[in-house]
C-alpha cells in the first residue's frame, strides 16, 4: 500500500454518467465510466485505466488479438473490475480477457475476487502468492489507517470487508513466463527486488509497450515516498534492467501517474539517489 497525492477533486466536477473528453497533456480519447474510474485510449485498443479509490492507480488493458485482451493490474477493488468488464463486454464482441497481477498489493489485485468469479484466469509470481498469505493482513490493516478519517468511509468499509484473492495461475518468478496469444507473445518479467520482493513487468512486444507498474514512477513525481514493502538496495540495479532489456520500447506505464517513455526509468534512478 502506498500513500500518493490525491486526485479526487477533478472527478467530482464530472457527472458519474459515461462521457467524451479529451485529455489536457496527451490530446488523448478519454472515457469516464464513472467519478473513481477512467479509461485512457493511448492508441487504438490500448488503454490506460485509472482507478482512483481513492489514491489514482493504473492499469493496463491491451487488445492483442481480434478477440483477445490482457489486463495488467485490476483497479483496486471488486466493484471497478465488474465496471470495467462491463463496459469491455458491451464495447467488444465474443471477449477472452487474461489477467496479471504485478505485485502483492491492493492496486494491483484488488478485483481478482470478481475475474476469478467469471472463470478468468488470473497470473502472478510464486512470490506474490507467498507475500499475499504472508503479508496480506498486514497490508488491509495499514490500509484501514489510512482510511480511518470520515472523509474515506466508504472505501474504508470496502477495504475492512473485502478479501483479497490470489491468482489462480502462478509461474516461478525467477524463470518469467511468455504468454502467447496467437502468435502474438506477451513478455513477463522479474527484474528484482525494487518497490516489493516480488514486483514484476509486463512487455508487450507487438506494441513495444512495457507495463512497469509502482517500481517506476511518473514523471510528475518529485519522491519516492513511503514505500513499505520496498528493496532500495536492489531498486536502482533492478531499474537498469528494464533499460537493458526494452531499448526499443516506446511506452512506459507507471503504477501511479502519467506515462511516458524509457526517461521514467531513468528519472526512478534519479529520484532513487543513483545517477
């Protein structure tokens, strides 16, 4: 769980009804389903949906085939997840939708319960199977202190009364794993240690998208901040290799915030004290 600069204060000024507007920075397609949950059209069938609930997180929704779909982190809870189905089932036909979790926390697989319940199947690492029964108690009593003020009830009733459930796919971290879809190959990849023990990234080749999640921050992010669960020995090391490895890369989504190109890794090694 992490602690991030709230954004709730534009989602009110929108009505919950579904509507068109175009984003300040991108000049970018952007569809508001309801005030906590938007979805970004960075290109065609790739989307950038942001859950804020109520810290803004991202997830990554990519269409690689004509019918299916991957999932990179869920929004943050049960209800998001049944809204993003909904609208992705009402926009597109005959639907195969793959989940991955990136990492342990909420963000990140915080609608598994509601994918799991509609038979999708769900991956993540040993090590985030591991650290969700190790830690997971922890991790919804640290979010319950977060949102202990009468201005979070709602989530805070959310959070006290939801389970968080673990993928039901799991590969061994350290070998990775390559989805195919078609012939179209998804790249899932453990760097090492960085913002958790067992964050990792999702490549998308075809695209040459990489989903970076919470071990890389936005541009518009001046701190690393409270990171409780992080290695800030390794993280700089585990950074690099993403560098390395993508050099054709051409979009990086962060867990949290705006996304941009291979200078948010850069700027995470920065904000890391490395040069």
């Amino acid at each position: 769980m992490k602690r991030y600069s709230k954004n709730l204060s534009v989602a009110l000024i929108i009505a919950s009804t579904i509507t068109f507007v175009y984003a300040q920075d991108n000049d970018l397609k952007t569809l508001k389903l309801s005030d906590e949950l938007t979805i970004q059209e960075i290109e065609k069938d790739i989307f950038l949906v942001i859950h804020s609930f109520p810290w803004s997180g991202n997830s990554l929704l990519v269409r690689v085939t004509q019918s299916d779909f991957v999932l990179v982190d869920t929004p943050w809870d049960n209800s998001g997840t049944k809204e993003l189905l909904k609208w992705l089932r009402d926009k597109y036909d005959d639907v195969s939708l793959t989940a991955i979790n990136t990492h342990f926390h909420r963000d990140n697989l915080g609608g598994n319960g509601y994918l799991l319940s509609q038979n999708i199947p769900v991956y993540a690492s040993d090590l985030t199977v591991e650290l969700l029964e190790k830690k997971g108690e922890e991790l919804k009593e640290r979010s319950l202190r977060y949102l202990n003020n009468p201005e979070y009830k709602k989530y805070y009733e959310v959070y006290k009364h939801t389970e968080l459930k673990a993928p039901d796919h799991v590969f061994k971290s350290n070998e990775g794993l390559i989805l195919h879809f078609g012939d179209v190959p998804i790249e899932i990849f453990y760097p090492g240690q960085a913002h958790t023990q067992d964050n990792i990234v999702v490549y998308f080749p075809t695209e040459k998208i990489l989903f970076a999640g919470c071990m890389i921050k936005s541009a518009e992010t001046d701190r690393i901040g409270i990171q409780s669960d992080a290695n800030f020995d390794e993280w700089p090391d585990s950074a690099r290799k993403l560098l390395d490895k993508y050099k054709e890369c051409r979009i990086v989504v962060p867990g949290h915030g705006k996304w941009g190109d291979l200078g948010l890794i850069r700027h995470t090694i920065e904000l890391l004290g490395q040069p």
